[in-house]
C-alpha cells in the first residue's frame, strides 16, 4: 500500500518532529513514524468503510418515504439498484473487513449530516442517474459507480476533512492517496469478487504476488530515519555553513529537515540514482515548505551532494 514517495512524506514529517523537540529518541520518533504508517491503512478501511454506510443510508430514506403519510408511485416503487449494490453486500459479508472495522472501532454512526448530504449530493450526478437507468446490475458495474464516487466526491470535501482531523492526527494530507487505494482496491473487487487487505508496504505487495529481490520498503524509511536522525546535528552545521549569514536568519526548519534527508539518503542507499532522490525532496518542499523553497532545496542540495561524492562520503553516480 505505502510506496516509497510516501514514506519520504512520512520520514519528512517523523524528522521535523525531532527537529522541532529534539529530546525525542530514535526509538520514539520511529514509533511515531510506524503509527503514522498504519494510520494510512485505518484511513483506507475508514473510506471503505463509508460505502456500507452511505448504502443503509440510502436504504433508511428508501424505507421513510414508504412510510410517507401521501406516498407517491416512486415512492411506493423505488429504484433499489443503488441499495442492492453488490460492493456494499460483499464488504458487509466479508468476515475479514468486520472484524478489522470493529477492531480499528472504525464507525460512520456520528456522521449522519455528513452521510444525508452526500447521498443528496450524489442524486444530482449525471453518472449516478446513468448508473440507475441501467436495468443490468452486477459487481462490475457496482463497482464503477463507487469508483467514481471515490474518485469525485471525497477531495476538497471540507465536510469530510473536518471530519478525518478530528479523527486522526495523522490523516492530514493522506486521503488523496488513500483514495485512489480505494479505487485500486473496488477494481480488483470487481474483478476478483472479493475484498482483500492491502499489505502495509508495496514492497510486501509486491513479494506476495511472487516477485522476487524486492527490498523491504519498512527497512528502507526506518533505515532512512536513523541516519538523518544520528546525522542531524552535522547535517544541520553543514547546511548553515554552506549559506551566507543573511540566509542563515531565514533558514526554514522545513528546507532543513528536506535537505538532512536527501543526503541521508544518498549517502545510505548507493543504489538510489541521486537524481531520485533530489527529485523526491523537492516535490515534498512544493506542498511542506515556502514558496521559494523547491529551488532552494533542489540548489543546496545539488552543491552538498556533489561536494560530498568528491569528498568519498557518497560513493554513486549522478
């Protein structure tokens, strides 16, 4: 499931932490660091969850205008494709995704303003009227519906991200990955006809499916903290050292923690071209950090990497 982009996301954020309060130890920073991880999964069941709840929601509606003291004909004779959807049924008869929901205490019970106004929202659809006037149902075309309001309804929902920040800290920016997890995941339910767990790491994902001499993404983001966590005090010397003092006052703890992490990582993994791992931390400092900071970051880090493989301490090409 976490791939490494997200991960650098994650080492970037477990380190700022130590940054911002470094009496924190190795050992806690990477048990925050692998709580943040699987704080990603329980946001995924969390979404999928959402598609049994917005399912008995529209059941419930179903059932209340039945009993309408005036009923009218549709009424009295509703369309039930979207409440009969497959993907809803198989999630709720998987015994693995209940027990999983009930063991996380994933629930959508105290969201009933949010569920109402996304089934009302989702009525207005031109792609749910179609999917409602197509007299065929099956698991595939269930499925594309709920892609599709995966893929449209959650983003920039501030509804739903009022309700993910109350929930978790550590969901902040993850559900957009999350997301198309979801996608992935109602893709192979469609075809598989069943719903399986994602392994935490694509690496273990990928070694399930038989592929082999595949590092562990795991021992790569918690080998990649410990040395920018050991290093850090010298990684930050450096990087003051290498500005002049007028950039030195303006120096961001975000652009420093980036840069510690870059060569952290090309001095500990010789086999990750550097051109990786510059473009990596400079596609973080885009969202994390100021405005100006990609070309900062994408500069100073160029000149300490060059420096540092002529000096023998990054032993790889460009």
């Amino acid at each position: 499931m976490l791939n490494r982009r997200i991960l650098r996301v994650k080492a970037f954020k477990a380190l700022y932490a130590y940054a911002e309060n470094p009496d924190l130890t190795l050992k806690e920073v990477l048990a925050s660091l692998d709580a943040s991880s699987e704080a990603t999964r329980d946001l995924y069941l969390y979404m999928m969850a959402v598609v049994p709840a917005l399912t008995a929601e529209a059941a419930r509606r179903v059932e209340a205008a039945r009993g309408k003291f005036n009923p009218t004909e549709e009424d009295l004779h509703p369309n039930l494709k979207f409440v009969n959807n497959g993907v809803s049924a198989l999630l709720e008869k998987d015994p693995d995704f209940a027990k999983l929901v009930e063991k996380k205490k994933i629930s959508w019970e105290q969201q009933d303003a949010f569920l109402h106004g996304l089934y009302e929202n989702l009525k207005t659809r031109d792609y749910y009227a179609a999917y409602m006037e197509e007299p065929e149902q099956s698991l595939k075309g269930d499925a594309a519906l709920w892609q599709e309001v995966f893929a449209r309804e959650f983003e920039d929902n501030d509804a739903l991200a009022a309700i993910l920040e109350d929930a978790s800290i550590y969901w902040t920016d993850e559900l957009p990955y999350v997301l198309n997890t979801c996608i992935d995941s109602l893709e192979e339910m469609a075809r598989s006809g069943r719903w399986n767990y994602p392994q935490l790491y694509q690496s273990d994902t990928l070694l399930a499916r038989g592929k082999k001499d595949v590092a562990s993404d795991r021992d790569f983001v918690h080998a990649l903290v410990t040395a920018a966590y050991g290093r850090y005090k010298e990684y930050e010397a450096l990087i003051a050292g290498s500005v002049s003092k007028w950039e030195r006052d303006r120096l961001y703890t975000t652009d420093i923690v980036l840069i510690a992490l870059g060569l952290a990582e090309a001095e500990t993994f010789p086999d990750i071209p550097v051109k990786v791992t510059m473009n990596e931390y400079v596609e973080i400092s885009k969202y994390y950090s100021t405005p100006k900071s990609h070309g900062f970051v994408n500069g100073l880090l160029d000149r300490l990497v060059k420096e540092r493989m002529a000096k023998g301490i990054i032993n790889k090409s460009l």
